[in-house]
C-alpha cells in the first residue's frame, strides 16, 4: 500500500521558518508530481504547490518568493522550505502524490504559526 508520510510541521513565530519533508513508499511506482496542500479551519484545501518529476514547479500566489518546493527523486521524497511564515499560513499541510499507481494524499502535517 503506497503511503506518502509526511514529517516537518510545528510551531512558530511569524517571520520564522519551517522545512516539511514527505516521502512516498510502500510499493513500486514511477512519480508523476508531488506537491503540497493546506487546509485552514472552516476553508477549503488549497493547493499550496507541486513540483513534476521533470522539476517543474508551480507555486500559489500567496507563497510565491516565500515557499520553495524540492524533490530527491531516489527517495521519492518531497520537500517544503518555508520562509518568512505569516499567521494566515496556519492551516493542516497535506502532502500529495501522483503516482502512477494511483493518486494518494498523506495524513497532514499542523503548522502554526503566531503572531
């Protein structure tokens, strides 16, 4: 069973920085894009941004020139640089793989981030 795990979330000041981390294991597959959502309290999960197997990556406006989006593709692993955290990026991070067996979300990751 493929199982993405996300690892990284936590608390923090504004201003401050956090570094998610997801790896996708559990089974043979080729990567097609991984890539990370939120999901704020009384909101709609958001995409926040992916990154292809071919390195292309796409960024929500709200985090452009703040969030930077990585891959180690040996390891299947995904990573999530965030910079210069604000409170409204305080939401449950999800990670996502798309995966040529299938489509697969991982359990969430809190990040909370205070004024």
């Amino acid at each position: 069973q493929v199982q993405p795990v996300e690892s990284g979330g936590g608390s923090v000041q504004a201003g401050g920085s956090l570094r998610l981390s997801c790896a996708a294991s559990g089974g043979i597959f080729r990567v097609i894009t991984m890539g990370w959502y939120r999901q704020a309290p009384g909101k709609q999960r958001e995409l926040v941004a992916h990154i292809t197997s071919g390195g292309i990556t796409n960024y929500a406006d709200s985090v452009k020139g703040r969030f930077t989006i990585s891959r180690d593709n040996a390891k299947n692993t995904v990573y999530l640089q965030m910079n210069s955290l604000k409170p409204d990026d305080t939401a449950l991070y999800y990670c996502n793989a798309l995966l040529s067996a299938g489509n697969y979300w991982g359990q969430g990751t809190q990040v909370t981030v205070s004024t």
